[in-house]
C-alpha cells in the first residue's frame, strides 16, 4: 500500500499537468474563455425553464433552481464520465512508451470536469440570487454532495476507460446509456409523477439521490438524513471497488490493445 | 543486487497474434459462442539474462524485429515481461521516442512542464533549467508558439533537451540520434558522453557502428528473440556483419 501512495505522490505533479493542460485547452483562444462554463449551463437552464415551466408548473416550485440542480449534477456526471472513458485509448501514443500509472489519465479528465463543475456553481449561485430562494446555512453542506458525486463518476470513469479498451463498442452504447440516464434522472420532472415501479427504478439511481441531496440543501433548507446519505455512498463505494479492480486487472494488457 | 543496476533475469515475452481482432462486444459474444476466438503465440524475447553494472554503456545490436525495443520497453517499464523479471536500481529516463507525451495544442514551454511531468521531473527543476533547456533546443523565438507547427527536428530537439536536462541513474536511447542534422546529432552524443562522465548506466540501440563504438562498453546481440552474444562491441559487431 505505501509502495502505492509513495507512487501517487511521485506522479501528482503530472496529475497536475494534465489537469492544467485539458482546462488550458478548452478555453484557450476563446474571447469570453472561462465564461462560457457558466453562460452555457445558465442558457440551458433558461430555455429549459421556458420549455418545461408551462408542463411540470403545478408540481415545482423554483423551477429555475430546481432544475439547474439537477442538470449541474448530471452534466458533470456526463462529462466525466464520457472523458475518462477515452482516456486511456487516447493516450495510447504515450501508454505505448513511457511508463506512467494509468489510472492517472482517467482520474485527471475526471479532475478537469470537476473545475467545469466549479464554474457551473457560480451559474447556480446566480440563479438562486436572481430567483430570490431564501439561502439557509445548509447550503454550507453542499460539499457532500459534490464529494458524492465525483466519487461516482471517479470509480465509473475508471471502470469504463478500462472496459472501452477491451470492448470499443461500448463507447456507442454508452452514449445510448447517458440518454436513457438522463431521463431516469428527475432533472426537470418531479419523482412523484412518474408510476410506482418507473419511480422505483428512478430512485435506484445514484445521479437522482445526489440531485435530491444537492437540492436539499440548496433550495429546501433541510440536513440531508442518514437514509439518502447511505443512497449516495452504497453506489459511490460499488463503483470505486469495481472500477478499481476492472482497471488494476486490465492494466497490463492496454498496452497490448490501444 | 550486488554493483549492477540492471538485472534482466530469465525474461520472456509472448504477445498474442490474433488472425482477427476482436475489439467489441458483439464481436466478442459471437466469437465466444462459436468458440472461435483463435491466436498463435509469438515468443518475441526468449530467455533473455544479462546485467548492467553501473556506470556501463550497453548497446543493443540486432536487425529488425529481433526484440531490441520489445526488451527496452520493458526495462522502462512500459511492458511487463510474460515470465521472469527485471530489476532496475534506480531512476530511468527513456528515450524511445522523443517528446512523447507532447500536446500539439500547448506551447512549446507548456510542452516543457508537460513532458518533464511526464519523465518525473519536479517544476522548480524545470523552471530552473528553462534557460539551458531553451539554449539546447535551439528554440528560443518558438517557446510561446503551439507545437502543431514545429517541424520533426523541432520536435525532437526540443524532446532531447527536455529528457536530458536532469542526469538519470539509467538512460535509454533507442534509434533517436537519427533525427535532426548532424550538427544536433553531435551535440546529443556530446550530452550523453557528459551523462556517462556523471556516472549514468546507458542503454543504446542504433544500426551506426559507429556510435556503438564510440560510447558503448559492451554490446549485446539479439535475433529472433535469443540473446546470441554478450561481449566487447568489436567482437558482437563481427558476429553481426556475418549474419
């Protein structure tokens, strides 16, 4: 295990680097630069609140909040997750001649969607300003969460860089998934609309308790309880374990696949 | 360990020659079902045994496709041998393709943090070596420009002068002194003559007799995958004319 971590610290400069480089690169050349990752999620959720305000009016209120949480959490989730997958096919290049531990380039793509993810939060912020929500000191829970949520899509992002090696088709149907996924996550609708047995697969579904919670504590007021925290961590736990040894046992072998 | 750095004992590496590579699921499922996901084994290094004692210059001789990189790879730990292993007594900086690692998209002192990332160096080291890195390379008016650019020399000037600016325990070289005019080839072989000097193990692969001469010890010869030869580069180079 110390083997590990004397590893890790070794490498955490690149880490760094790699980060750097991918925020770097996406808003590089850009006029309005780090703009953009917070016009973009608060246009989405003005045409979005136009579009669905007049369907789901009766059932939400702060409709503009309430969906902004959702999208943040699922549009990280689908970021991180979709980038991390390519991580290792597209580092191929290097992974062929240098030694460099490779869960290094999935965590990284992780790590630089969570600073779009900060960025998001400031559209977030302006949302519930210009809304009026009364802010109440749960919000300085939020980081739970956030720490849920990147924990999540850590492990995924691990489990299928490693998987996509093996099996390249799975980028296709992965992005059959992240559709399903996103309306099996109540971003726009409330849960409560939806038949008994669609709800109890909705609530299965990580993204939807780590939206609720976000919501919880951002538009609501209340302290998540110990239920919807056992919710977040039961999946985020499963999915570091799985994505950790899919990626440790595969690891050896990317070099003979990319 | 004893006094060698490098220790390769018994290696082997196989690689599986698919006839058709499978690299789906579909195709994989209905292969399974049809029981048809058929390879052939290919022994690319067999049994291979030597040591580095510090401070040697070792060159690696043999044609084509006789494991030369396939064994150089996994001294730098990129491949894993199939059996036996390979113990190494310090740290490594692999040369077997300039610049790996470059982002054509960053500049070329962006290029510089990158890499050095990459290779393990630390950022002040890089900051503090900025200049000589900049004198060596050769590039001083191109290290705010995006490296999509660069030509291949650039590319390689700038790769070598990055992998060289700190003195590695063990250098490994494969084949990259043929990019870049002669005069930059001159100046790498004057850089890595000063690295011996500083006490650093190399590890050499070049089809210039020449070059071997000049900064190798001893040389090994390889065909097919056998290790034939482990002597003075005079004697291994007659064995190679005659094959």
């Amino acid at each position: 295990m110390s083997t590990y971590i004397h590893n890790f610290l070794a490498y955490k400069e690149l880490l760094k680097e790699l980060i750097v480089r991918d925020v770097k690169i996406k808003y590089r050349r850009s006029v309005l630069g780090m703009l953009w990752s917070v016009l973009n999620p608060l246009g989405m959720m003005i045409i979005m609140s136009i579009v669905f305000s007049h369907v789901f009016r009766q059932n939400i209120e702060n409709f503009p909040v309430y969906l902004m949480c959702g999208q943040v959490v699922f549009n990280f989730y689908n970021e991180a997750s979709s980038m991390a997958m390519s991580s290792i096919l597209g580092n191929a290049s290097l992974i062929r001649k240098v030694y460099v531990p490779k869960y290094l380039f999935p965590t990284s793509k992780v790590c630089s969607s969570f600073v779009n993810l900060l960025t998001s939060f400031i559209a977030l912020t302006i949302v519930v300003v210009a809304t009026g929500t009364p802010v109440s000191w749960t919000l300085l829970l939020f980081f739970m969460p956030v720490l849920y949520l990147f924990l999540f899509s850590l492990g995924m992002g691990i489990l299928l860089s490693a998987l996509v090696v093996t099996f390249r088709d799975l980028q296709h149907l992965y992005g059959i998934f992240l559709t399903g996924l996103m309306y099996l996550t109540p971003i726009f609708y409330p849960v409560e609309i939806l038949p008994g047995w669609v709800q109890t697969i909705v609530n299965l579904n990580p993204l939807t308790n780590i939206a609720q919670m976000l919501r919880q504590v951002v538009m609501y007021g209340t302290v998540p309880d110990l239920m919807i925290h056992v919710r977040c961590i039961v999946p985020c736990v499963i999915a570091m374990i799985v994505g950790l040894w899919v990626f440790y046992k595969q690891q050896d072998a990317f070099i003979l696949k990319v | 360990m004893g006094d060698s750095i490098i220790e390769v004992n018994d290696v082997s590496m196989m690689f599986r020659l698919y006839r058709e590579h499978v690299d789906s699921m579909k195709e994989f499922v209905i292969k399974k079902i049809k029981h048809q996901i058929a390879y052939e084994e290919f022994w690319a290094l067999n049994h291979i045994n030597f040591q580095v004692k510090r401070g040697e210059a070792i060159g690696l001789v043999g044609k084509n496709g006789s494991g030369k990189s396939t064994l150089l790879k996994i001294i730098a730990g990129v491949l894993k041998p199939t059996t036996g292993s390979v113990k190494i007594g310090g740290t490594v900086a692999p040369m077997i393709e300039l610049g790996a690692g470059f982002d054509t998209e960053l500049t070329a002192k962006e290029n510089v943090f990158l890499n050095g990332a990459i290779l393990g160096y630390p950022k002040e080291m890089l900051e503090e070596n900025m200049d000589k890195i900049i004198e060596f390379s050769e590039l001083g008016r191109f290290m705010d420009v995006p490296i999509k650019n660069f030509s291949s020399g650039m590319f390689a000037r700038l790769g070598f002068a990055v992998a060289t600016i700190y003195t590695p325990d063990i250098l490994i070289v494969d084949e990259i002194l043929s990019v870049g005019d002669w005069k930059f080839q001159e100046k790498c072989q004057d850089r890595i003559q000063d690295m011996l000097d500083h006490g650093t193990t190399l590890l050499f692969v070049s089809h210039s007799i020449d070059q071997v001469k000049e900064v190798c010890d001893r040389a090994i010869l390889l065909n097919q995958g056998q290790m034939l030869m482990d002597d003075s580069v005079e004697n291994v180079w007659e064995r190679y004319n005659q094959m």
